[in-house]
C-alpha cells in the first residue's frame, strides 16, 4: 500500500497528461488555437478560451547586426558591434550548415508547421511524468524564442527578457502561438535563415557567419561537412560544446551531428566516416577569434579614433542625444559609415612612418601623422608608429577622442602665428626685426620689462638661444627660413604676445584636452606648449585654404541598414584670417622647403608643384616636427621621444638616436627626420593632383601700411624718443654702432625709415666717428623678400640684411 500510495501521484500526472493530448490533438485536427492546459470540462473550456485570448501576431524585427565603418573607397575599417554578428542571406550559408543545423535541431522541420506532434507528445507524456517542463521545440519555436529575448535586450527590457526563456507553461504555449502565425506568414526558408543567424554559437559568436568566421576563418558559404556539424552542435549548450575550451566535449557532440545526418540520409558514409577522423583541435587553426572592434581592424588606431568621434561630436548628433545612445544604434543599427580615409595614402604615411620609427623600437621614439584637405577639414590619412596591442593612446587625436590630455610641445611651429599677426598689423613682406645676437652656448635673457601685456614669462626672465650664433637685423624672409628663435622672440614682444596668442585660437589650435594654449611667452613664441599632430596640421591647413579654418571631420556619409541616407550636418569652417595675409604667410614659409640656408632645404623634392611649412624643435632636441601644405593638402609629421622626460623631470633627448632607415643622428632637429618624412608622405599625398600654385601676394600685404619715421638721426635719446612717442609709435633703446653722427646720440633706427602706426622702433646709439670706423663702415640695403609668381614657386628669399651697421649672424651648419 505504502509503495502504490507513493507512485499515486505519478498516475495521476500521466493519466492528466492524456486528458490534455487528447484534447490538443482533436483541436489541431480541427484548426483551432491550441487550448491551455487544464482538466476536462469547463476548466478545458476556460483553457481553451484563456488560450485563444493569447497574442498571435508575431513580428521580426530585423536583427541587432554589426554596422560597417568603409573607407572612402569602401574597403572595410571595422565592424562596431554589441553582437558579433553579421547578417547573411540562406544562399551564403553552406548546405552542409543548413543539413547539420535542422537534423540535429529539428529533423521535421520541413514537414510540420510550427509544431512537431510526435516530438510534443513524447515531451508531454515526460513533462507530466516528471513535473518538469521540456523542450521539444521546432527550429521556429526557438527561432520565436530567441527573437523575443533579443528584441527585450534591444529594449534594455531584462524582465521581458527572462520571461522569454522562462521555463512555464504559460511561455511555452504562447511561443507556440507565435510559431503557428511565423509558419503561416513566413517561408520555410526565410524561418531557416532567420534562425541561423540569429542562435548563439557560443565564444562570443552570434549567428552562422560570425561563428564561422571565428573558429575556423571562413565564411558561412565555405563550410565543409565536418565544420557545419561541429558548429550544429555547439547550439544546444553554448558552452559545454565550445570547441575552444572544451574540444573533448566539442568533438563527441560533432559525431553525434555527423551520425544523425548519416542517419536521416543526410550525408554519405565516406564523407561522415572523413569528418570524424579530423581532431576538433585541427580544425581552429586558422580561426579569428573576437577581440575588440578595433583590435581587429586593419587600422586600429583610425577606428578607435572613429568610434570616439561617433559617439562624441557634435556633429554626430543624428545618432542620438547622448554617447551611449549613439554607441547603441552604431552596434546594432547595421548602418554603413563611409569615412574619408583615403587607403592608398593610409598606407604611404605608415610605410614613411614607420622607416624613421619602427614599431616595437626599444629607444623611446614614436612618430605620428595625419593629413587633411584644406577647406573641407576631411581627414585623409592618420597614422603613428606605434603598437597598438601595446598601448591604445591615440597620438594623433585630442583627448575627447582618444588621445592624451596635452600633446607634444611644437617647437618653431609655433613661429607661424607670430608672421600672420605680423601682417595682420601692417608689418610688409620686407620688413626686418632686429633682436639680440644668441647661440648654442650663449643665450640672451629676456626679462619681464621687455615685455609689453600680460602674457609674459616667471620673474627669472626667459632664456632664448638660436642654433647657431646669430641675430641683430633680419628680415621677416631669412628669420623664417632659417627660424632664428631670437627674432621671433623679439617680434612676438613687439606684436605682444597676447595678440599671437590670440591669432592661435583663432585658427584652431589648443591643447590635447581643448583649452588654449598656455599664454606665457615661451609657449606663444617658440612653441613650449603642447599640441596634438591633428589639431596642428588643421592650423595650418588655414593658410592653405587662404584663411579659411575647417574643424577636422572622418565623416563621407552614413546610411542605414536599409539604404537611408543619415543627414549629416557639414563640418565647420569659418573664415578666421584675410585671404590676402594667408598668401602673404604662404609666401614666407615657402623659405624653410626652398631658401638654401632654410632649415628644411632639400625636404620637399616636387620642386614644379609649390608648398610650404615648417620646422619645429623643442628644448634639449626633445621632440621634431613639420608642419606644411600645399594649397590641395596639408599635413604634420612629430616624431619624438613617447615619454618627454625622466621620472625626475629630466628632458630626453633624440640626439644620438637611430632611426630606422634614416640611420644614427647625432643632432636631431625638425628638418632633421620630420621633413624628410613629411617630404615623402606629402608627395604620395598629391600624387596625380593638378599642380595648384599659390595666390601670390597682393600689393596691400606687399607694402604693408607702414607710416613715415620722424627723422632722428642725431638727436639725443630723450628728444629721439619724444619724437616717436608723439608720432604714436612705441620705442626702445637698441645697442652701440660706429657712426659719424656724435658719440651717445641716435645713429639711426630700425626700421630705419617707415614702421607700422603703433609699432616699435629701436634706437641705435653712436659710438663715434673715427677714421678706422669709417673705413669699415658701409651701410647695406634694406632687405627684400621675393613673392613667388602665380604659377611657380619661389627659390626662396635671398639673406639680404637689415639698414645700418650691424653684428653679422655667423654661417648656419649644414643641418645633419
């Protein structure tokens, strides 16, 4: 009795478990809803209606799928995915897959309607045997299961998500429902595919392409007998199956695929007998696994950097309010983000790059490029020299975007800001400085009374030296090509700093995390701040596109996964300087390329098609650029130390260094490497480009709107002085010159004759005359710059020197 009162339950389970059979087979044979379980009666009454009441519609929304970032001439960068799935039509999966997936999963597949009677009774009779609640499902029954629970993650809905998979009656019966209205809306076919590439395949695979891909490294298409039957397998339990940590598991479960495709006639004995010999572990060989979107990418530093800006610009907006918003529909969207990388130049600015700096070097150098179109601000090429593996910091980019908070300091490209406020002012082309004499081992201190607004240096003034021994009076021309660092330290104190400063906000350029420039002078004048390569290179790309500034953009276009252009709002460019003091500065920085004492002679080798730039070296040889453009493309070249300095503060240097083709450098400046480089990634750059000359200079920056000096010549320092103050220009007393005119009085002045309203002026003091002097006294020329014609590029300015007496800059060495 004891053993019969123990088992009663169990019969009444089975005997249950019949009542509802019978009751479900007579409404399928009748072409009902399917009833809810329940007893006979009017509880099956109540069931069949609490059934009927049920959801039927079912629809499938399309699949989370991978987008595609393309450049601009469509080859494939990356694909940002949530997923790692790739959507691929029933024609681009093996048969073999198609076979494997449906003998193991469901064998009737082809034969029932959404639900496979002999299978559903067998799990009954066990359901009520046991008190469980099994499976037993049709491919479209998971296939409906599987697309309700994506569909809820895709909401972030995680309750709806569980209940998708929750093992109850009430789940199972309304999956069922949905599967009757799947097969009666949907094709065999199109419920085959749908499935395929939805299931989970286990190591991060999601769907047939993306699992072929990643354990043996070919498409759905290519898979043979044996991949198919292993991948088939793997769907039942994700990661018992997983052939990568469990390929005992892996292969034992491959058989039994291999045996029941054998089975049902599926597959001939030879070509199962074949796959079974092949160890799971052979067949990963050439497997790609999932790793981070841009880790896989070919080019993963403009990926990592294209995913930043997807989610971080303003001008991304259309993907969503937020970043995470945007991030979302950038994986799962399947939107086609076409960028303006141009591959071809990708791949001349790293080979360039890469010959200085090797990857993986063990010296500390790192180099990094990026090349833009003038007026557009598309970015065509960005590169460094640097293992991406090793570190994901983006070199090139600002902060926002992946890069560090500061940059690198700039050195002499600084120089540039200070000749465009110089014509801004009225300063002509030909017009001269005249600074201190400085070398390498001598240099001049300039002190806070120099100085003439706030933007000055610490009370221990500012020690400036030149690379070699020069300065007294020089033109604009020979101090840009030869970038004599105490001429232009001088220029900036007479234009006032804060007005360079000024000019360098105006056209873009800031520091790694976006805020300006420092504004002490060191950093407006000779590039002691820190920039990023990108943001440089789109400075200068103003004078390219003759003033206009164009915020740098990766952006061709995007569209969605069904073809809908996204409205992109253009990038902004403003007109920050005047058209004809851009040509003015473009005519001066053609000295460093073109000028035979320039300090990038010999860099840019296409002598028929014009450009200009220039030079930069930071303190100790730290660090060497070039920045420089034609009027088509401009672009930045830094190669330097990756860490500036020691753990104690100390600067490091390049000098002494090897870099890889360019070989051992004992002295290491911007015209050194970095031109060079640039010389060569500049010329792939404009390879098959209509030769564009610059626009030469019009009369008005020419000449300048210089003013008539009240002559002094003679006058004491007090009455020169007065003069000048009164004729509204500011005046400053200037060094000894051997001169007729009486011993303490003026000699002369520089500018010896006119000088911008509101400008400086120096007052030379004679030492006296005597016969000795005299006869080695000959006055020279004002100095001239030569403004290229329209249609060839300058040879360079001449040296020329300044009006007057002066102190000679010694011969420049000849740059290694």
């Amino acid at each position: 009795m004891e053993g019969r009162a123990q088992n009663l339950p169990h019969v009444l389970r089975l005997l249950l478990g019949l009542v509802v059979l019978s009751t479900l087979m007579g409404l399928l044979m009748a072409g009902i809803a399917i009833p809810a379980i329940g007893a006979g009666g009017s509880a099956t009454t109540s069931g069949v209606k609490a059934f009927n009441d049920l959801p039927s519609e079912f629809s499938v929304s399309p699949l989370a799928q991978q987008s595609k970032i393309l450049s601009a001439d469509n080859k494939l960068i990356a694909n940002p995915y949530d997923e790692n799935r790739i959507i691929v039509s029933l024609d681009k999966i093996s048969p073999w897959m198609q076979k494997a997936q449906i003998a193991i999963e469901d064998s009737r597949f082809y034969e029932h309607g959404g639900l496979d009677v002999r299978g559903f009774t067998r799990a009954m009779v066990s359901n009520f045997s046991s008190g469980d609640v099994q499976g037993a499902s049709t491919i479209t029954q998971q296939y409906v299961k599987i697309t309700l629970q994506e569909n809820a993650l895709r909401r972030d809905d995680k309750d709806a998500a569980q209940a998708a998979v929750a093992k109850t009656y009430t789940r199972k019966l309304q999956e069922l429902k949905y599967a009757l209205d799947v097969e009666r809306n949907y094709t065999k076919e199109q419920i085959l595919a749908g499935y395929l590439n939805l299931v989970y395949y286990g190591d991060q695979a999601y769907g047939v392409e993306a699992a072929a891909q990643n354990y043996f490294g070919v498409n759905a298409a290519k898979l043979t007998l044996g991949q198919a039957a292993l991948l088939a397998g793997i769907v039942q339990q994700p990661t018992k199956f997983n052939p990568v940590i469990n390929p005992k598991q892996s292969q034992a479960r491959r058989n039994a695929v291999l045996d029941r495709m054998q089975a049902l006639n599926l597959a001939p004995v030879a070509a199962v007998t074949a796959a079974k010999k092949q160890p799971v572990a052979d067949m990963l060989g050439n497997r790609k696994p999932p790793k981070g979107v841009c880790q896989r990418s070919s080019q993963p530093f403009f990926c990592a950097y294209m995913m930043e800006y997807l989610q971080k610009s303003p001008q991304m907006a259309v993907l969503g309010k937020t970043p995470a918003e945007r991030l979302k529909n950038i994986n799962q969207g399947g939107l086609t983000i076409k960028t303006t990388l141009d591959t071809k130049l990708q791949t001349a600015t790293m080979r360039e790059l890469t010959a200085a700096v090797p990857i993986g070097n063990k010296s500390n150098l790192g180099a990094a490029s990026t090349v833009l179109e003038p007026g557009t601000g598309k970015v065509l090429a960005m590169a460094q020299a640097t293992d991406f593996g090793d570190s994901q910091l983006n070199l090139n980019v600002d902060q926002r975007y992946g890069g560090s908070q500061y940059g690198y300091q700039f050195g002499s490209t600084a120089k540039m800001y200070a000749l465009v406020t110089a014509l801004e002012s009225g300063m002509p082309l030909d017009a001269t400085v005249t600074a201190p004499m400085a070398s390498p081992e001598d240099s001049h201190v300039f002190t806070n009374k120099d100085m003439h607004d706030k933007c000055r240096t610490d009370p221990k003034g500012w020690e400036v030296k030149n690379d070699y021994k020069s300065g007294g009076t020089l033109s604009l021309a020979k101090m840009t090509a030869e970038s004599i660092n105490t001429s232009f330290a001088q220029l900036t104190i007479d234009l006032g700093a804060c007005k360079v400063h000024e000019t360098m906000n105006r056209m873009g350029l800031h520091q790694g995390d976006g805020k300006p420039i420092d504004t002490a002078i060191p950093a407006v004048a000779l590039g002691a701040g820190v920039v990023t390569p990108m943001t440089i290179a789109s400075s200068y790309a103003t004078l390219a596109a003759r003033g206009k500034y164009c915020e740098p953009t990766p952006i061709e276009s995007i569209t969605t996964s069904n073809g809908k252009v996204v409205k992109v709002p253009p990038t902004s460019c403003k007109q920050v300087i005047r058209a004809d003091v851009a040509d003015g500065v473009n005519a001066l920085l053609q000295g460093p390329l073109y000028d035979s004492r320039g300090t990038a002679e010999g860099s840019w080798t296409v002598k028929e098609r014009p450009a200009a730039g220039k030079t930069g070296t930071t303190n100790n040889h730290n660090q060497s650029w070039f920045v420089g453009y034609t009027p088509q493309r401009a672009a930045s070249v830094w190669i330097g130390n990756v860490k500036p300095a020691k753990a104690n503060g100390e600067l490091l240097t390049l000098n002494r260094k090897t870099f890889g083709s360019y070989g051992y450098k004992k002295s290491v400046f911007g015209g050194t490497v970095a031109g060079p480089v640039w010389g060569k990634i500049m010329k792939a750059a404009t390879d098959g480009l209509p030769i564009v000359p610059f626009t030469a200079p019009s009369a008005a920056v020419r000449n300048g709107n210089y003013v008539v000096l009240p002559a002094v010549a003679g006058d004491s320092i007090e009455t020169a002085t007065g003069k000048l103050e009164a004729a509204g220009f500011k005046v400053k007393v200037g060094g000894r010159v051997d001169s007729s005119v009486r011993e303490g009085r003026v000699a002369s002045t520089t500018p010896s004759a006119k000088a911008p309203k509101g400008g400086t002026v120096t007052l030379l003091i004679s030492r006296g005359y005597s016969t000795q002097t005299a006869q080695r006294f000959t006055p020279q020329p004002q100095n001239t710059v030569v403004v290229p014609p329209p249609t060839t590029p300058t040879a360079g300015p001449g040296p020329g020197q300044g009006p007057g007496p002066k102190a000679k800059p010694t011969k420049p060495p000849k740059r290694p």
